[in-house]
C-alpha cells in the first residue's frame, strides 16, 4: 500500500487512563482501529454515513448519476425543475 502526503513520526504515551492522545488537531475526528498480529494499531479515518443515505453508496449506479449530476451542475447544466413539495409526503422504501 503507497503512502499518500508526507509520514510523520512521533511517538506518544499511554495515559494512566489508558488513552493515547493524537492532539488537537485530531479532536473530535473518528478512527477505526485494527490490531495486527504483532500489536501494531492501524487507525484509519473513518466519516460517518446517517443510515439513510447507505443505500447511496451501495448502488453504483445511483452513485455514477448522483456524481454526473454534480458535474453537470459544476459546469453550469443545471436544469430548475420546480419544487420537491409534491413529494413530501411519500414513504421512502427501507432495506
């Protein structure tokens, strides 16, 4: 796996606590953490999907038409097709 950016290296303290802080730059930020084997932590940045919205990025098509839809639109194609108040009361179907 290549290493996108610049690596840095520092090397930080387990609290009494048992926490390992990444400083404040990091604050509030979400990480997943695997353990390998040999006890090295891999985090890994981590953003958070409502769940609503999950079936987006498992459909690629849906995803391709989402993203061609914001080209169009980037490149000043955007068509006004009215309002999404006749819609509002549909149910929308859940997995």
């Amino acid at each position: 796996m290549a290493l996108q950016g610049r690596l840095q290296h520092e090397v930080r303290k387990v609290d009494d606590a048992g926490r390992l802080s990444l400083g404040r730059s990091k604050a509030g930020e979400q990480y997943d953490i695997t353990e390998t084997d040999d006890g090295t932590l891999v985090l890994t940045p981590m953003s958070m999907i409502p769940k609503r919205e999950v079936w987006l990025y498992k459909d690629p098509r849906a995803m391709a038409l989402v993203q061609q839809g914001l080209a169009e639109s980037a490149r000043g194609e955007a068509t006004h097709i009215g309002s999404f108040a006749l819609y509002a009361g549909d149910q929308l179907e859940e997995e």
